[in-house]
C-alpha cells in the first residue's frame, strides 16, 4: 500500500511519467514500439446540480451534449469550459472502447476492461460540468429545448422525466442496429454494439456448450447447440467470428473435449466478399485463413427470417431458399437511426432520409444551432455543380465572360477546401493539378475557356463526392473539429479563416470538417490481423496483430483502462479465458 501511495504520488506530483505508454511487441517480424501522451493534469473540475450554480458568475452560453460515444467524448475533452456552459445527456454513465467489444464476447478482454465513467474523464478537465444519466426522447430546435427521461430504477423517489434548454446542441447519440425489418431478428438474434450485448453473447455461448453436454441428447442436437451464425461479414462480424475461433480452439475444447467435433462457426455474407470495404487482397486472405480454420463463409445470401432453432435463408444467385439450424446468431449488419433522430428528421424536413444530414460544419441541415456528429449523422457534401457559375463569374475578375489561367488560380486554393471530392478525382484519374481539368481533349493547355467549357471540365467531380464510413475514427475526428470551432468562435467571428462564399461576399466563418483516414484493421485470430493504412499500404500477419495490440492500447481513452486492457492481454496468454458463466 506504502509503495502504491508513493507511486501515485510520484505520478501527480510529475505529470512527464504519465505522459508515456510504451508496449514492446516481438514477433518473428522484428519490433514495435508504441507510444501514447495522457492529457496534462489540470485543476478538479465541479461537476455540479443546477442549484449550485453562482448567480453572480457572468452567463455562458450552454452547449447540451447528448451522448457519450466517440464523438461526444471527443468533443468533451477539448471544448473550453471557461467559455461554455457545458451539459451532458446520456443513458450511460460509462465510455466504452467499442472496437474491443469482440474480444468481451469471449473474455480476451473483460467489460470493465474498456470503459471509463464519464464523470472519471470530466474531472480531468477544469471547469464546470453538469452531467444526467437519461435517454433523450425528443428535440424541439424550434424552441430550443430538448425532453428527457431518466432510466434509472423507477422505485426510486423523484421524477424520471425532465426537459433542457440549449444555446448549442451536439448531437451525438450514436446508431441502432438495423435489422431491415427482418422477421425474428430481433426476438432471436444478438447484437454487438453495446457492452451488455457482449456480455450477454459471453453467456450465451458458455450456455451452448453446457446444454450440449447434457446426457440424453441426440447427436443433432447437439450439433444444432454448437452450430454459431454471425450475419455480416464487416469487420465487427469478421472479428467477433476470429475471437470465437480462438476461444474455442484455445479455452473451451479442453474443458468440452466430447463435443469438440460437433462445433460449427458460420458466416452469412450477402456480398459477394467478406471485409468488402478493405483491400482486394486483404478480402482474399480473409476467406483464405477462414477456410483453412474450418470457418464456413456463405457469400451472396440473403437472410429472409430467424426462428429459435432456424435462420432462412435465399442465395442471390438464383433465389434458392435453404436452411441452417442453430444454436447462437449474432446480427452485425449495419446500423440505422435511433427513433429520437427519426423524429428530429421529419420536423427539419429530412423524413424521406434514412440518417441525419448536417452540411460540411457539421450544422444539422435545417435546425438551427443543432449539430450532429458520429454515426446517427451523415455530412451532405455541397456539389461544385450548383455552384459552377458563382465559381466562374468570382474567377472572371475582369468580366470578360471567359477565365484564363490565372484567373482560375485564384480560387483554386479555396475550390479545394470548400469540394474536397475534387483532390479526390485528381487523385484517382492520375492528374497532377487542377488546372489540368482546363485542357482541351487532347491534353493542351487553353489560353481561356468559356463556361460551358468550364462546366464540362468540372462535370465529372462530383462522381467522386462519397459519404464517410460509421466508424470510431470518424466520430472522434468530428468531435474534436467541432470543438475546435467553439473553441474559435469569437476570434473566427471577426478573423474568417474558411474559404470565400462563391455566392456571395466574404468567407466562411471556419474551414469545413475534413476527414483524415488512418487506416483499419482486421484481426483473424490464431494472432494474425490485416491493416489497410494510409499510402495505399495493405499488411497481413503476425507482425500486423502486434501492431493491432499496440495501437489499440495506445488509443485506450485513460492510463486505467491502458493497463486493464494490457493486463487482461496478459492474463489471456498465460492463464487462458475464463470460462464461468457470469
């Protein structure tokens, strides 16, 4: 106790040895060093009721954060609370590192491992934080409120419904698992998106096995109990399917050495591939080490209905209906929106879309002062089509009625930021410069083009204008932009740092939000992964999976949850899972 006193104490005192994680993984490949920076210490922040407030203390303007995810979490920890009054609605009291939750459906990683409570992270920050566990149930941006419900235990005294006013929203409650309204998926499959549905897939697959034991049961019942159906061949469903592999293979045939030959894992694609979002290649290796694990992959077949005992099923193909029993189905197909934004949707004028549209600031499209950030919203990237004559009558400087050269560099700079699916085409029709698009059909350069000749240069750009993926990465990378923004309202107020308003005067008050892709990855089991990293860099192996574990414990949210995640990695290589149903 004397030697872990001291040891904090030495911590606190000098932030510098917080400020480092260094995870040394060998493989056959060579090395690999990690690092990952805590953020500095500073003051306890109050995390307080309304009623504690100072009347004294000059008005902030209130921003109400609904959501405690990637992107909400992102958000929390860079917003400048001296500026802001900042109050935070979630159902869940907890931040979850979601891309672990394959490895806690067989305890290579336990539950508490990847989550830190939310009132753990706004303490680190200094300020003040008003924070209720509720669900949001409806958004009034006409009146800037929003209605909420507690769901906590209703025994308890006091009311569970109560409503916000906001200055700002951020929206950033995540997605629902989408079951596109298949029959019995929903009272007979499992999902993997929350922490209690990876602890309830834990259970459920030690619960197959014991039934499966039992005296007095046929051999197929016993191969219909050990029969495990992931539908969806993304990365969750491809990861979870690997760690279930492993758990078998490394834990559970010792301890049920009589049904070892009975187990069954298969994977229920309706593409033509599985991981199809990744590199060709990575793809093949996939499906390649999946067959030799004994992995079946059903590509091109479509689920039409779960029962208790059978999953139904029709191949693309030639629209033959077949059958498989089973014992477990775990449903990882996509997502879609949760009702509080369906909702949201048809009173902004959005009720025909399937997800949240904001513009390229990440401002929900017809709600003003409402911002939408990770999975439950999708940025509606501008055409530069609608904007192709304001673009050429801003470049004709000299109103000629044709643009040289020159006058097309002048907004060049400011094309790219505000239509980034421009540097898109440039890059994936091999063209060097902008100004490329201006040359004739035979690759010479135009003293001057016309606007019709402009428009044709630039008719093929928005082919390229694609949607961001619903992943972590992009959730995270919104919230601390958005924040940012905040942050530099008032100065951007009178300093305008975004590029010029082509159908109008001046500048945008801020840059538009711009994703930076830093790669994926797929973990296969018996330690291999695949990555897909930026410079078209595509690696598959051992040597990937030491990559894997050290850049998912640098990316950990706290010092705590690093060495939980750490150790249990530990604790799995020398002790094995853990077997006990609970």
């Amino acid at each position: 106790m004397r030697f872990s006193s001291s040891l904090s104490r030495l911590i606190n005192d000098h932030s510098s040895y917080s400020k480092l994680l260094v995870l040394l993984s060998v493989s056959g490949s060579g090395s690999l060093l990690a690092y990952a920076q805590s953020h500095k210490d500073v003051a306890n922040p109050v995390i307080v009721g309304p009623e504690q407030s100072d009347p004294t203390t000059k008005k902030k303007e209130k921003i109400v954060v609904l959501g405690t995810g990637w992107g909400g979490i992102s958000f929390l920890k860079d917003i400048d609370t001296s500026s802001y009054d900042i109050q935070v609605v979630s159902p869940r009291n907890y931040f979850a590192f979601t891309p672990l939750l394959p490895s806690v459906t067989c305890g290579t990683v336990e539950a508490r491992s990847i989550v830190e409570p939310i009132r753990n992270i706004l303490m680190k920050k200094s300020g003040e934080f008003h924070f209720w566990e509720a669900e949001c149930l409806k958004i009034d941006p006409e009146n800037k409120r929003i209605h909420c419900r507690s769901n906590i235990n209703d025994n308890l005294a006091g009311n569970n419904d109560f409503s916000l006013e906001y200055d700002y929203l951020v929206v950033a409650v995540g997605a629902q698992v989408n079951t596109f309204n298949t029959p019995g998926v929903l009272e007979h499959c499992h999902f993997l998106k929350e922490v209690e549905d990876a602890q309830s897939i834990r259970r459920s697959v030690i619960d197959c096995f014991e039934k499966s034991v039992l005296p007095d049961l046929t051999e197929e019942e016993r191969r219909t109990n050990l029969h495990f159906v992931i539908v969806g061949g993304g990365p969750t469903g491809i990861e979870f399917a690997a760690e279930l592999h492993d758990f078998f293979e490394e834990d559970l045939f010792k301890l049920y050495p009589s049904v070892k030959d009975l187990v069954k894992i298969t994977i229920i694609q309706s593409g033509d591939h599985i991981l199809n979002t990744f590199d060709a290649r990575i793809s093949s290796f996939a499906e390649e080490k999946f067959k030799r694990d004994g992995i079946e992959v059903l590509t091109g077949s479509r689920v039409v209905n779960v029962s208790d005992k059978h999953i139904d099923m029709k191949l693309k193909a030639n629209g033959q209906d077949f059958s498989v029993p089973h014992g477990m189905v775990v449903w990882s197909t996509g997502i879609g929106s949760r009702p509080v934004i369906q909702d949201l949707m048809k009173t902004n004028g959005q009720g025909s879309r399937r997800v949240l549209a904001t513009d390229e600031w990440l401002r929900v499209k017809g709600s003003e002062h409402v911002y939408a950030i990770g999975d439950c919203a999708t940025v509606d990237q501008r055409k530069i089509k609608e904007d192709i004559l304001n673009i050429f009558e801003t470049a004709d400087k000299d109103k000629s009625g044709t643009l040289t050269k020159y006058e097309f560099q002048d907004v060049v700079e400011d094309i790219l930021i505000r239509y980034p699916q421009i540097e898109l085409y440039l890059k994936n029709n091999h063209i060097s410069e902008v100004q490329d698009l201006l040359k004739d059909s035979d690759g010479k350069e135009r003293k001057e083009v016309t606007i019709e000749q402009f428009k044709t240069a630039l008719s093929q750009v928005d082919s390229q204008t694609k949607s961001f993926p619903a992943t972590a990465q992009v959730a995270a990378q919104q919230g601390t932009y958005l924040s940012s923004c905040f942050n530099r309202k008032t100065h951007c107020e009178q300093n305008p740092e975004g590029p010029r308003h082509f159908s109008s005067t001046g500048r945008h008050q801020f840059r538009p939000f711009c994703y930076k892709h830093l790669g994926q990855f797929a973990p296969l089991g018996g330690e291999q992964a695949a990555a897909e990293l930026p410079g078209d860099w595509v690696s598959m192996g051992h040597s990937t999976q030491w990559l894997w574990y050290s850049i998912y414990a640098s990316k950990q949210v706290s010092w705590r949850t690093r060495v939980l995640v750490v150790s249990d990695w530990t604790r799995r290589f020398i002790f094995g899972r853990d077997s006990s149903r609970i």
